[in-house]
C-alpha cells in the first residue's frame, strides 16, 4: 500500500491531473470515480488506484482488475475532487482518423469552436452520445478535452464518441464537406430556424464560443446559418443547450425516416 504523497505514482496522477502539457506528453489522463472506472476500455486502461476504505467495501467489486492501493490521506492529495469515492483510473487517450466519424447511415458531426467551459464540452460530448452523432470535431483553443472536469462531465462519453482535435478547423470542415457532409451554424442572423433544413443526409452543426459565437471564418464553412427561435427577452441559449437541439432535431428527422 502507498502511504506517501512522495511515491513517484502519486506524483504522476497529480500531474496528469493537474497539467495538460503533461497529458499531452504521455497521451494519457485520469478518469475519478467509480462509474468512469468501470466504463474505461481494458485495452485504455493503464493503472486503477483504490483507496483503503473504498478497498474495505469492495474487493469482490474489483476481483479481476489488477489495482494499487493507497492509504486514505494519499487518495485525497490525488483525487481532484472535494468528496472521493476513493477509485480512480489513468487510461489512454482513445485515438481516431477522420474516417472514424463518418459513417455508413450518415455522418452525424458536431463541431465546436473555441469552447471555453469544460463543463459544457463534458456536456456535450455526453449529450452528443445520446443523440448519436458519429463524431466531435473541435479545435485547439477549445477547453481541454481530457482535464479532470470535462472528463466527469462526460459521465463515460468520452471513452464512446469518436473525436478529432482540428489544428486548423475550418481546413478540416472544409474536407469533411468534400466529402459530401453539409454544415449548419448556429448563428443569431441565421435565415432559418433550426427545425427547418433537412438533417437526414450526411451533415453536421458547428458551435461557437459561448460569448462570441462562430468566427466569419468557420461560418463561412457552413452551408447554412440556422437560428434557434426566441421568446422574451433572451438573446441566446447557453451553448450546450443550443448544441442539444440541433443533435436532437437531426436525430428525430432519421428516426422519423427510418419508421
């Protein structure tokens, strides 16, 4: 059992939690809690830390998971969160091609630009799985996909939902359109509303920054610029919110379709 936050182990889950360039360095990151835990793939799965306590109440839970224990204390210097269910696992970042997020029913892809909250990332990469996009596209200034937070808001989604870090994204948009996915982009002047166009062929919905919205530059990609209607005096939904209802709407256009 490791009893001190010195242990070279220790200290590489504390990295790995707290520094991206780290992450970045060893493809790797750490998934906290006993649901993320359980949902990592054997094959990403590269060490599972347990505390003593959580050890004491589930040692038949873990029979046939090889695990290292640590004393208490040492569990909450690692944890990054305020209450530790006492399990954490370092897994391997999931690595994809383009050709990973299209597929045979249809490209369903999202498309982030410059996401600033890990929370909403999380959020929608989660929100993504449910409504069954094929693929996340973003880009390099977007949040951090694989930071402690983003990756508990993911509830597991991010082991599941292909993805692709653009290093130029309109580039990269631009392809997937070569290769027959239409874009939509939310847009406050957009000409239609989001429940109009026809999402049952290949396309997908590009998502900008929560204060700016999308850049002339991405918008430019799109073939369309769709708005979502509103009452009051609301000028725009929280980005996460406004990704959910054009994934939902194309979703309920194909399973319409296929009935």
């Amino acid at each position: 059992m490791i009893t001190s936050t010195g242990n070279q182990q220790v200290k590489n889950v504390t990295a790995l939690m707290k520094r991206a360039k780290e992450r970045k360095k060893q493809r790797c990151f750490v998934a906290e809690g006993e649901r993320m835990c359980m949902e990592t793939p054997g094959e990403l799965l590269k060490d599972l830390y347990v505390s003593e306590s959580y050890l004491s109440d589930h040692e038949r839970q873990l029979e046939g998971y090889p695990y290292t224990v640590v004393s208490d204390r040492v569990f909450s210097a690692m944890s990054d969160t305020r209450t530790p269910q006492g399990i954490l696992a370092v897994a391997a970042m999931p690595e994809y091609r383009e050709d990973d997020l299209l597929s045979d029913s249809g490209a369903h892809l999202l498309v982030l630009e410059s996401i600033q909250d890990p929370g909403n990332l999380g959020t929608m990469i989660r929100t993504g799985e449910g409504a069954g996009v094929t693929g996340v596209i973003m880009n390099g200034t977007t949040a951090d996909l694989f930071a402690p937070k983003t990756v508990r808001a993911t509830m597991g989604s991010i082991f599941r939902v292909p993805y692709l870090i653009a290093e130029e994204l309109e580039e990269t948009v631009r392809g997937f359109g070569r290769r027959g996915v239409a874009f939509y982009g939310a847009h406050l002047e957009g000409t239609v509303e989001y429940d109009e166009p026809d999402y049952r062929r290949p396309c997908g919905f590009l998502i900008g920054n929560e204060g700016g919205g999308l850049t002339k530059e991405l918008s430019a990609c799109a073939k369309e610029l769709v708005r979502i209607p509103m009452c009051g005096r609301v000028e725009s939904l929280n980005a996460a919110v406004s990704a959910a209802l054009f994934m939902y709407e194309c979703s309920r256009q194909r399973r319409r379709d296929n009935k």
